[in-house]
C-alpha cells in the first residue's frame, strides 16, 4: 500500500513563498507518476502540476511561471515550489501518485495553503 505525507503548507503573504513535500514510502518510487492537486470548497479537485516516473512535467495554466514540480528518486519525495503566491491559491492541496504499473491512483491527506492579502 502506498502511502503519501505531505508537509510544508502554513499561512504566507501574498507575492510569498512556500514549498510543498510529499514523502512516498510502501512502493519503488521511480514506479510512480507523482502530482499536486488542489480543491477549493465545493470546487472539483484540480490539477496544479504531474511529474512522471520518466520526469514529464505539466502545469495548470493558472501556476505556469510561479510554481515548480520536481522529485527526487534517493529521498522518494516530490516537491512543489510555490513562488508569486496569490490569495486565490489559498485551498487545500492534495498529493497525488499513480502507479505506472498498475495504474492505481494514491492520495494524501491534503495540506492548507492560505495566502493572505
């Protein structure tokens, strides 16, 4: 069973800086297509940006140029770089990772972000 943890979320001002942690364990992490979701209060949970397991990356279009995707395969953690921050990315964001092999999709427990103005 995969398992996600997430850290790094918190209260930022606005033009502020934070950067999100996802740690994996329970799987070969290189196997795992990784991805941060956010979701506002009765909104559809959406894309923020997806690292694949051959190091794809893709953005939404509202963090293209303010917020960076990477991974790092030895510490099997994914990472989100938020710069710019803005009080309409104040939500929760969710890890995500989807297996390559078997296709299953993993989440985390979600961590707030809230950007004041």
């Amino acid at each position: 069973q995969v398992q996600l943890v997430e850290s790094g979320g918190g209260l930022v001002q606005a033009g502020g800086s934070l950067t999100l942690s996802c740690a994996a364990s329970g799987t070969i992490f290189r196997l795992l297509n990784m991805g941060w979701y956010r979701q506002a209060p009765g909104k559809q949970r959406e894309l923020v940006a997806r690292i694949t397991s051959d190091g794809s990356i893709e953005y939404a279009d509202s963090v293209k140029g303010r917020f960076t995707i990477s991974r790092d395969n030895a510490k099997n953690t994914v990472y989100l770089q938020m710069n710019s921050l803005k009080p309409e990315d104040t939500v929760v964001y969710y890890c995500n990772a989807r297996h390559s092999l078997t296709r299953v999709n993993y989440w985390g427990q979600g961590t707030q972000v809230t950007v004041s103005s």
